[in-house]
C-alpha cells in the first residue's frame, strides 16, 4: 500500500548575511553549500527580492514539492530565513520525512558556513558517493574512525591527513550521528550517512581554492572511502 501523504519541514534560522546575499546563495549559488539545482524544472511562484522567494514543481497525481524562503534583515548585516519544505512523500513516508528533515538541518548549516566564510567566492562541486558496503548500520562510526575525528566534538580543531587526499586543517564545523562537517581555509567537506536512510554513505566536496579539480577530487576521495569500507 502506497504511503502517500503531505509533507511539511519548517526551519528558522539566523544566517550571518544579508538578505541579498542569502537570497544571491539560494538562487544561484547553491552548488557552493548544497548541490547544482539549475536542471530541476522549478517554477518561481512568488519572487519579490530579497524577502520571498517560492519554487515549485508539480507532478502527475496532485504531486508536488516546494520550497519557500522568507527573509529578514537583522542588525549587523544578518538576516532571519524562515524555510518551508512542503510536497507529498509516496513511499516510506516516515523514512523519507526524518531524512529530509535532518538534511535541512545540515544544509542549512552549511549554507551558514557558506556565507561567513567564502560567500562570493567560485566554486568547484564534487559530489562522491561511498559503495554498497557503506549502508552498514555503523557506516559513519567507520568513516569518523577512519578521518581521525571520531572524538571531535563540533567547533573542534581540525588536523588530519587523509590517505589519498592529503591534510586538512581548520574546524570540525558539524558532527552528529549523521553527518559530518569538516571546514579548511579552502574548502568544506560534507559528509552525509543516508545509510541511515536506506542509501549509501555520499560525500560533497565544495572547493573554493580557485584550483579544484572535480576529476581528481572525485578519484582521491572514492579511493579513501573504498578503503574505509573495504
């Protein structure tokens, strides 16, 4: 029996930016903190820069999937996002909601690192994704293990050296049981353990060194990970 029901995940945030600068991130800067969106056929149903801003796609069967980000100014060059995803999950209803709900919290996050730390700045976007054996129940256990940061709390010191990728050093910025968030000079690197979700364990690589590779990125990084899961 198909599960189909509406959804709704709300967030507010504070972001350390200004509306137009939240709003130039999330309308076409989001491979700098989340993933490329610019071949999802989304219609904007509301624009009014830089406080509103709804896109939505709609499917066969009353489907549908939205989101809306309303945007506040604050002193000293902040600004208050009140985010809404809504749409219709058909399978795994629960499965699907707790995933989606804890990603938004990581995005978020990131999109917060984003603007604090290289808002502007040209990106290169990989995105990797760990092999079948990362579905394991303590596939994220494994990978903090294998990073050398399986004790680091989040706003912890970062310094390790990666075998294949080399050392990174800078902040552990985001660490639950679910996702990592590691943060150097140059780049952030966001780990995501959907094997929690009934997926493998999939990485992003977000270069903003102005020399990034995503070929070789892709190449190091798959390499690290098929040894963590080996």
């Amino acid at each position: 029996m198909t599960d189909k029901r509406e959804f709704e995940i709300v967030y507010d945030i504070e972001l350390p930016g200004t509306p137009e600068r939240v709003w130039e991130a999330v309308t076409s800067g989001a491979p700098a903190w989340m993933f490329p969106t610019d071949q999802w056929p989304a219609v904007r149903t509301a624009e009014e820069f830089p406080s509103h801003l709804v896109s939505r796609m709609d499917g066969p069967d009353g489907w549908f999937n939205q989101l809306e980000h309303v945007l506040e100014p604050l002193n000293g060059g902040r600004a208050k996002l009140h985010y809404v995803h809504s749409g219709i999950f058909a399978d795994n209803w629960d499965e699907q909601y707790d995933g989606a709900s804890k990603h938004t919290e990581f995005y978020l996050h990131t999109l917060g690192q984003y603007l604090a730390h290289f808002d502007g700045k040209p990106v290169v976007f990989t995105d990797i994704q760990g092999p079948e054996a990362s579905q394991a129940p303590d596939a994220v256990e494994r990978l903090k293990k294998a990073l050398g940061v399986d004790t680091a709390a989040q706003g912890g010191a970062l310094d390790v050296t990666v075998d294949g990728v080399g050392r990174l050093a800078g902040e552990v910025d985001f660490a639950n049981q679910n996702f990592l968030g590691l943060r150097t000079a140059d780049a952030m690197y966001r780990f995501f353990g959907r094997n929690a979700f009934g997926a493998v364990v999939g990485m992003t690589v977000h270069d903003f060194s102005g020399s990034g590779d995503p070929g070789a990125t892709a190449k190091a990084w798959s390499g690290f990970l098929a040894k963590v899961y080996a």
